[in-house]
C-alpha cells in the first residue's frame, strides 16, 4: 500500500502523518506537492494538518485551489480513500469534498489538549474507520483554532440519518461534551460514499504510547485492513 501525504504551503503535520504510514504502520508514505497534478501510483491520500496559505480568506480557502486538488477531487469520485486531519479537513469542506464547515472555536481561542471522542453508533465504515468499534471512545489530541463544525439543522439530520456523522467529542464515559462549538459534537464526517473522510482531531500524533497515547493508531491500521479487502 503506498499512501501520498500532500503537502500545502504552511502544512506542519506531513511529517507526522508520513511517520505513523512508514515507521509505525509499516507501508510506505510518500509526500506530493501541492503543485503536482497527479497522484497517480497511490492506493489512498493524507491531507495533513497545518495552516496552508497562513489560513488567508479562511482555513483552506486557498488550498482548495492548489492544482494537486484536481487530482485528489478526481482519486476520491474514482473511490479511492482520502483522509483530511485538521487543516486536511477544512481544505476537503471548502473544496465541496466533504459537507459542511469548520468555523472559529466557540472559545475564539487556539485549543491544543487532548479530547475524547466516540464512534457514533450508526457511523457508516469508512476506509479509516472500519477496524472501529461503534460506541467506542478514543482518546487524541486536538490543536486547531477554526474547529467548530457547523452544517445546518437539516443537513446535519440528513448527516445523522445516514451515518455520516461518524466522529463526535465525547467525556471519559462517552457523554456529550462541549469542546468547540461544533453542532451536535460533531469531530468527523464522512461523505456519502464513505471513501472521504475528515476529522479535527490527528489521529497520526497519537500512534504510539510514547507521545502519550495510541489511539490514533486503529485509523490507519484500518486503511490497511481496508485496502487488504479491496485488492
């Protein structure tokens, strides 16, 4: 399996994406600029967290116009798994990728600390998620000033009914929390095929017990369970 990290001007999580693909998955990572214009020879993308372009306009405003995005819009209606972390996520909502926006914490503060979330029970698999267990609660790390998600109250039962809302924050015990002004806690979603999937918290910085948690670990490991099926 060969995953293509893309790499904006301003992205700062690459790197560490790239690390929880090659060293602790164990397949290969390789990153893309974002001026290329294709991603041929890659079995699944990474939009990594950061700031592209400084966040200018908004998060992911300008990102969405990289011509690398041609191609990952053109890999994801092909089916092909796309995972926006963070920044990655904004970049995947602003382009239409994904449903939705990321709008400034309710907080209107920069928010870095560790959350929970839980696997909604009716989430639909993903390609990052299909090693979950529905209920379960994951421990990760947030960093991100522009995290609250809004979608509006129709679009976010349409997201509800159809398994979509696949992420939400979440206490110790699994109940409902408020971290950033996100409507009904919602911390990722996916689109209507499941093969496109964004979430706030970063998942690859939480892949081994020494950087104070391995929860994030099962999203990847999932993509290679996900890919084993497929080929």
């Amino acid at each position: 399996m060969k995953v293509g990290v893309i790499v904006f001007p301003g992205s700062n999580g690459d790197a560490d994406a790239k690390y929880a693909v090659d060293h602790v998955l164990g397949e290969q990572a390789a990153f893309i600029w974002h001026k290329e214009e294709s991603v041929a020879g890659f079995d699944a993308l990474v939009l990594p967290g950061g700031f592209s372009y400084g966040d200018h306009l908004r998060a992911g405003a300008i990102a969405r116009f990289s011509p690398i995005m041609a191609a990952v819009r053109r890999f994801a209606e092909a089916g092909g798994p796309v995972l926006g972390i963070c920044n990655g996520f904004q970049i995947l909502t602003e382009a239409g990728l994904l449903p939705g926006v990321l709008r400034r914490n309710a907080s209107l503060r920069f928010q870095c600390e560790w959350v929970h979330v839980r696997v909604d029970e009716a989430a639909r698999a993903t390609p990052f998620t299909v090693g979950l267990e529905r209920g379960r609660i994951y421990r990760l790390p947030i960093a991100h000033g522009d995290g609250s998600y809004y979608a509006s109250p129709a679009q976010l039962a349409a997201l509800e009914a159809s398994g979509q809302a696949v992420l939400r924050y979440c206490d110790e015990e699994g109940a409902a929390v408020e971290v950033n002004g996100s409507v009904g806690g919602v911390a990722g979603v996916c689109n209507e095929r499941g093969n496109v999937f964004g979430l706030m918290p970063h998942p690859e910085r939480a892949t081994e017990t020494v950087l104070g948690g391995a929860d994030g670990l099962p999203f990847f490991a999932s993509l290679r369970a996900s890919f084993g099926e497929v080929r």
